[in-house]
C-alpha cells in the first residue's frame, strides 16, 4: 500500500509543529541545515521494517525501536545531499497495526518530510484502515489496483513501481494477487526505455520455500523475463543482503531500522545513488562499529 506524504513547506512545517508541541528551537535550525543542504535526483534513502509501538518504551528482540528509528532520522538529516524521495518499505507498525503505532511513526518520520518526498508501503504487521486514518490530510491514495495501493515514480533513471504485498495482517506471508501483477506487467511494458526498480515488501520465495510472496513464481518470471527490470528490492527478513538471479536480476534485502532476527546482522537503512548503468548502494547501520558500516555494494544493470 504505497503512500506519498509530499515534501512539507517551511510555513506548513511551522505550523504542524506548533500544533503537536515540538521544540521550537528544533524547527528553525532544522530548515536553516536543509536549505543549503544540495539536492540529487539521483539519490534515494530506504528504511524498512521501522516496526514503530504506540508506546515508545516498547522493547522487541533486545531492541528500542523508536530509539532506532529516531537515530535514523538524525542521520538521514545530517547526510551531505537531500535525497530524490524517501522510501519506508512496509512493517511500520509493530505487530498488529494499531492506531497508536501509526500515531507514533507519523511524528517520528515529521523531521523527515521536510527534508523530500516520502513514500511508504505496507507490509505484514501492517493495517490498512489505521494507517489511512493516521494520514488523513496528506495521503494520496492511489485506484489503480483494487484493495491495493500501487505507485510509480519516475525518475531521471529510472521507474520506480511501489507494490502492495500486505495480505492479512500479522500473517508472515504476502501476495500481490493478479490483478496487481496484470497492473505491473502492463506498466513496465508501457516503459521499455529505463530500468525498472521494483519495490515490495515481500521477498520472492524460492522453489519450495514459503514465507514470501504467495505470487513468487508468477513474480520471478515476470521481473526475470523483463529485461529492463534491473532490480527488486524488498524488506521481511531484516537481513541486509545483496544477490543476483541467474538471469541478471539483483535482489536487494533492505536492512531493518528495528531489530535483527540473526544475531550480528546490521540495522539501519540504506542510500542508494543511481547512475547510467547501475546503482551504488551503502549501507548505513546503526552500529558505529559494525564490520558492514558503510559497506558499498554495486549493482550494474544488465543489458536489454
Ligand atoms: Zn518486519
């Protein structure tokens, strides 16, 4: 269920943090940093999996995630270049979606959403109704796809399409259903002449494996066959991992900003720059000593 929160004004920024009673010395500094902080088209941040609690003390897996996302947030403030857009991939919530969760992660992503364009999708602990009505003044629904909020963005690059994978909620499983994959195929066919980036939160599910999109295979084939598909970049595992099907295909697994399932393995979020050919990707983690810590992975787009 992609979402668009638009790039907030200096005066709309003003006004929403009076009305929620945030620091007033916060707000000016804030934009006085992002004014002469210089923008790249080519430049795009992701988060995922921020599984955000209505209560801020919420500890999961050893982890505070509104501790982890805030640390993310200043980051992202005070990297050198403003970004394209913002991508949050799905799993905002904690467990279940409730109110209170979107409440929570609406405040704590409000630095952000003067800094670009955000777009957010849903995934599993996801709910549909309570997100909408955490975001009922900003949010751009899409009718593209029925029950499902799809999105595309075009870039000078590249098109990115946004899916919708949450299925039932609290359900490790998604599915896109057929109606979002004959809406994908024909989008990506109506636009042979850049590379196409698709993002879900599911991953695709391997012969045998289960987990991932219920759609896998419909979707392995689709994404392989299209050869100006270059790359599907997805959340669920929390496992930061970068990897190439046979056919050329890359396969990004965004870092959580929460919590790890595998010991040892990095939160945090990712910066990705586009160039001609290719994509540069770094990952950012949390773990100032974390041996992955600005790891650069670069993916070269196979050829049409
Ligand atoms: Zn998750």
């Amino acid at each position: 269920m992609p979402l668009t929160l638009p790039q907030l004004s200096r005066r709309e920024f003003l006004k929403r943090a009076a009305l929620a009673g945030t620091a007033a010395s916060f707000v000016p500094s804030l934009f006085a940093e992002l004014a002469v902080k210089p923008g790249d088209p080519d430049t795009f941040f992701f988060l995922s999996d921020t599984h955000i609690a209505g209560e801020a003390a919420t500890i999961s897996h050893g982890v505070n995630m509104t501790n982890h996302l805030s640390t993310v947030v200043r980051e992202v403030l005070a990297w050198p270049v403003a970004p394209a857009a913002i991508i949050v991939n799905g799993d905002l919530a904690f467990k279940l979606g409730l109110a209170g969760d979107y409440t929570a992660f609406g405040k704590l992503i409000e630095p952000l959403r003067a800094l670009a364009p955000m777009h957010l999708t849903l995934g599993n602990h996801d709910q549909r109704d309570n997100f909408w009505q955490a975001f009922p003044l900003d949010a751009t629904k899409s009718e593209s796809v029925p029950q499902k909020q799809v999105a595309i963005l075009s870039g000078a690059r590249a098109n990115w399409f946004l899916l919708d994978s949450l299925d039932i909620t609290g359900k490790y499983a998604g599915q896109l259903g057929a109606a979002q994959i004959e809406w994908l195929v024909r989008e990506i066919e109506a636009r042979p002449d850049k590379p196409a980036l698709v993002v879900c939160h599911h991953h695709l599910d391997r012969l045998g494996e289960v987990g991932g999109l219920k759609d896998s295979t419909a979707m392995i084939e689709l994404l392989a066959n299209h050869r100006q598909v270059k790359a599907f970049i997805y959340g669920h595992t929390h496992n930061w991992h970068v990897s190439q099907h046979e056919k050329g295909l890359h396969l990004v697994n965004l870092p959580p900003t929460a919590y790890v399932f595998e010991p040892g393995r990095p939160s945090g979020w990712v910066c990705a720059k586009l160039s001609d050919n290719g994509a540069e990707l770094e990952l950012r983690s949390l773990d100032q000593k974390h041996p992955e810590l600005g790891q650069m992975k670069r993916l070269e787009w196979r050829t049409s």
